[in-house]
C-alpha cells in the first residue's frame, strides 16, 4: 500500500531532522577516539624536544663541563615529566572517550525523540486539513454537503481555505440547481407550447360552430350552446396560457417606470370593492425590460392577490373590505414592486413551490400565473420573492435591475 500525505510528510520530516544528527555525532564520536589521544600530549613532548636540543647542542660545544651536566640533567627532568604527563593524558583520553561517546548517543537518542515529536506535530498539522480538504473536494463532486463549521486545528491559512470552499460549493450548488431548474423550464415551456398548440387548432372551429348552432338552434337548446361557448372561452384562456408560458418576452426593449406600470395594471384587474393602496418612492430609477410581458406579469400578481382576499371574503366581517397593497420601492441596486394581500396566506411548506409551473390551488387553474411571473421576471434578469403567514396574508415582491435614476416626482394613489 503507497504511504500516505501525512507519513509521508513525517518520513520526511524526521530524515531531514535525524541524519545531520547522526552525521554529527559520528563525527563527535570519531574525534574523541582518535585523534584527541593522539593530540594530547603534544605539548608535553615538544617541550621534551626542546629541552634535549638544547642539551645536546651544549654538550657538544662543552663537552664534560658542568653546565653541559646541568643541561644534561635540565632534560632529564623535562623528558620525565612530559613522560608523566603524556601517560596522564592517555589514560584521562582513554576513559573519557567511552564517555563522550555515551553522552552523544544519549544527546543523539534525545535530539531524535525531539525531531520526531516536531516531525509528528507538523505532519499532523499539514496533513489533516488537507486530508479534510480532500475528503470536501469528493464531497463536492457527488453532490454532498460539506459538514457543519466546527473549531479545526492548523495553520490559520487553512481555515481561509476551508471558508472558500464552503462559498464555492455553495456557489457550485447554486449553480447546480439552477442548471436543473433551467432544464426543468426548458421541458415546461417546449410542453406548453405542445398543449397550446394542439388546443387552438380545435377551438377555431368549434367556435364558429356554435355560432352557427345559435342561429338556427331551438330555443331549449340555448342552455347547451351557452355552457359549450363558456367551456370554449375557457379552453382558450387555458391555451393563451400555455402559449404565454411556452415563449420567453418578446419584443423592444425600453426604459420604464415600474410604478407607471403597476397602477395600469391595477387599473385593469384590481375590481372597485377592493380597497386598493399604490404607493411608489420619489426619484426612482428606471428599470429596461418589454413593457407588455411586465404589464402581464404584473397584472397576474394582482389577480392571484385578489383571488386570494375573496378566498377569505367568507371571514370577513359585516361590511368588511377586502385590502390589497402594492409598494414599488428602491432596495440597493434593484426595483422593487410588492404586492400584499390579506387574504387566507400559504403554508410553509407550500411556499417554496408557488412559482412552479402547474401548481395550483384552484379547480378551475392551470397554475401558471405566477409560473408566467417568475419566468418574465428571470428574462430581465430579476428574482421573485414570497413572503407569507397563513391567516394574515402573503406578500410577493419582483426584483427588477435598475437602470438609471429617474428623477420623478413622488406618486401616491389609494382607491
């Protein structure tokens, strides 16, 4: 089996630590065994050498006198001394070798528990964030979630690399679902066009048959034909439906008050017995985007909030209002326009899933109308927002870039 990081990296470490070491102590070793005996008494015997020079040069010069004997007997001195001290320092050189040698094995065996310890604190110090590192990169691969954050050990350097990691698999995850809700959308809309499709090529003539059957049909069957031309109207809402959803906008591009477009919008589809509350912020920007998909998207948040207040109609009390907010305001870099109902509200769970195609509550729905909303939105590079409590009322807000400052004055309008 290969070794790994972190053996290796403490393999490493300790030969990097141990073989000076032992190189050194080697050498300490060999030079206190041979040749520190060998220096030892080279002072005493030089001195020796010296003394007998001198003896012998006098002696020859004076040979038989006394200060030859003195000479003489100055170098017997000398020469005996340096005998004992040379004997001195083989023996000390004998003993103490052994010694020196103990105490750098000893210094040796210590230096390299030492090395190892250090060798094994790096080791663990480099090689578990790493090993954590690379268990997160297989992680991030399959799709998995990194773990919760959790007091690590190791270099601080490692902690940044981590609070990158998670930010890039977020921003990998991020990108990942909107890949699939992409793809999902793709299949959504080339199947909305498929159903509108196939249901406007029927609906031409069966409209101009019942409008034949109406000239000419007895007046009992009258009943029939209207239920036919209301089920035709409606199987025709339902295919402009389809169609809608089937096609991102289309058409020139413009800049464009937001606030403009909600009262028209309002104007349109909010009916005079609900209590009706615009309101837009002075100096707001312009927002560039195709000013009939905005008006739909727009007009079909509004329909969904006032289909939501007469769900709670029933609730409210004798001579109750229903009340419906819209606010376009300026949050940061974007246009913002919230529409607030209070009717019956969303569940939790629910929530999340509104903005999907064929999600409805309504027997009557095809769940599109917010599908519709969230897809325009998108093509003019917004978001949707939701908001709600069950029993109060929800709030769903359309993120638009904005585009410059728009130096209008304030609008406030109630109904």
């Amino acid at each position: 089996m290969p070794l790994g990081f972190r053996s290796r990296l403490f393999i490493i470490l300790a030969l990097f630590a141990l073989v000076p070491s032992v190189v050194l102590t080697v050498a300490w070793g060999t030079a206190t065994s041979r040749v520190l005996p060998r220096m030892s008494g080279a002072a005493a015997w030089d001195s020796a050498a010296a003394s007998g020079s001198r003896a012998v040069r006098t002696a020859l010069q004076e040979p038989g006198t006394d200060r030859a004997r003195e000479a003489l007997e100055r170098h017997r001195q000398e020469l005996s001394s340096s005998v004992t001290q040379a004997r001195r320092f083989e023996y000390l050189a004998r003993q103490t070798g052994p010694a020196l040698l103990a105490v750098g094995l000893i210094l040796l065996a210590l230096l390299t528990y030492l090395a190892s310890r250090i060798a094994g604190h790096l080791s663990r110090q480099l090689s578990r964030p790493v090993d954590e590192l690379v268990g997160w990169t297989e992680r991030i691969a399959h799709g998995e979630r990194l773990p919760e954050p959790t007091a690590h050990r190791g270099a601080p350097e490692f902690a940044v690399l981590r609070d990158r990691m998670r930010v890039m698999a977020d921003e990998i995850e991020r990108g990942r679902d909107a890949a699939i809700a992409a793809e999902r959308l793709a299949a959504f809309r080339e199947s909305a066009r498929q159903v509108a499709h196939e249901l406007k090529n029927p609906l031409t003539p069966i409209r101009f048959a019942i409008a034949r059957l109406r000239r000419d049909a007895a007046p009992e069957l009258q009943e029939t034909l209207d239920v036919l031309s209301t089920e035709s109207e409606r199987i025709e809402a339902m295919a402009r439906s389809f169609s809608q959803f089937g096609r991102l906008p289309e058409g020139p591009m413009a800049a464009l008050d937001l606030g403009d477009i909600a009262r028209e919008a309002a104007r349109a589809t909010v009916p005079e017995q609900t209590a009706l509350t615009i309101e837009t912020e002075p100096h707001l920007p312009l927002v560039e985007g195709q000013h009939d998909a905005l008006h739909r998207a727009l007009s079909n948040v509004l329909i969904n909030a006032v289909e939501a207040c007469g769900d709670k109609a029933a609730s409210l009390p004798a001579g109750g209002v229903k009340r419906l907010e819209v606010r376009v305001a300026r949050r940061g870099a974007d246009v913002v326009v919230s529409v607030r109902d209070h009717g019956c509200g969303i569940a939790a769970d629910r929530l999340p899933r509104i903005w999907e195609p064929y999600v409805t509550d309504k027997t009557a729905g095809t769940g599109l109308g917010l599908a519709i909303v969230k897809q325009t939105v998108m093509a003019h590079g917004g978001r949707v927002e939701a908001e709600s409590t069950p029993g109060e009322g929800t709030e769903l807000r359309l993120a638009f870039p904005a585009l410059s400052e728009h130096n209008g004055e304030s609008h406030h309008e109630r109904s």
